[in-house]
C-alpha cells in the first residue's frame, strides 16, 4: 500500500507541476460548441474525469459478482 501511495503523490505533484505552467487559455471544441477556458482549468479537469474513471473502474473489478443461478 506504501509503494501505492508514493505513485500516486508523485503523480500529483507533476500535475501540480504541469498545471502551474499552463496558464493561457484554449478553446475547446466539442461537437457544436466552442469554450474558452484556462489550460490550467482543462487540464485539472481532464485529470479529475482520468482518476474518477480509473477509481470506477477499479471499484467495479473488485465487486463481487453475483451469481446468475437462482438460489434454492
């Protein structure tokens, strides 16, 4: 669990990294709409959606299954 969490603060600090050198703004194109935001705001969330989908797909591997026979 300690290699785990070292992983995960070092991921952390080069988002942070990244993060604080991307400051000018983009614009996002996503099918008919156009937005304009700070690189530093896309970035952080396009790592939050990354780490919520991994944690989701993670928390779904690890649930039981249940079984499709019905119990008597």
């Amino acid at each position: 669990m300690q290699t785990k969490s070292i992983i995960i603060g070092i991921i952390a600090l080069m988002v942070l990294v990244i993060l604080i050198q991307n400051s000018e703004t983009a614009i996002v194109q996503v099918l008919f709409w156009s937005i304009s935001m700070p690189l530093l705001v896309l970035i952080l969330v396009t790592a939050f959606l990354g780490f919520a989908l991994g944690y989701l797909i993670c928390s779904m591997q690890n649930r039981p299954r249940r079984s499709s026979k019905p119990q008597v």
